[in-house]
C-alpha cells in the first residue's frame, strides 16, 4: 500500500545486456507517464527480491515521453496490477 509520499509503480519491462551480465528494470506509474529504472548486475539480482510493484517516492520519478512507450507502460502495468499482488516475486 503506498502512503501520500509515494507512488505505486508496477514492473513493466524487463531487458538485459552485455552479455546478460547487467539486467535493467523498469517500474512505471498505472498511466505509464513516469518510470524509474533500476539496474542490477546478475549476480545481485538473484540475491534480491524482484517484485511486480514498488512504491516510488515522486521525485525519483522520470517523464515517459514518446506516446507509444507511455501506452505500452500502462497497458503492461495494467495487466500486472490485474495478475499479481504488488508484494509477489516476479
């Protein structure tokens, strides 16, 4: 549950590169406008818990700004949001 200094982001998109050595994650708004991205080496992330949602706090958040991209990210945040609980390992 988010609090008022925080915004719920859903996963929405998954990659990786260099070999797979480093994996980025990308967690959007519901209306896909804003993300924040994290960036983890493989080896961190299979120590951590990669969940379908975090809460962001507003001003990590960046601006989405090519339409396709925006409705992309909501459409794949919508279907998370409808498929797993915020908390579920992903």
């Amino acid at each position: 549950m988010t609090d008022d200094d925080t915004v719920r982001c859903w996963l929405v998109e998954r990659s990786s590169y260099g070999d797979e050595r480093m994996v980025t994650l990308v967690y959007a708004t519901p209306e896909g406008d804003r993300h924040v991205t994290k960036q983890f080496s493989t080896n961190l992330l299979m120590k951590k818990r990669v969940t379908a949602a975090i809460d962001v706090e507003p001003a990590r958040l960046e601006p989405v700004d090519e339409t396709e991209t925006r409705e992309r990210y909501a459409t794949e945040a919508e279907r998370m949001a409808g498929s797993h609980s915020p908390d579920e390992e992903v």
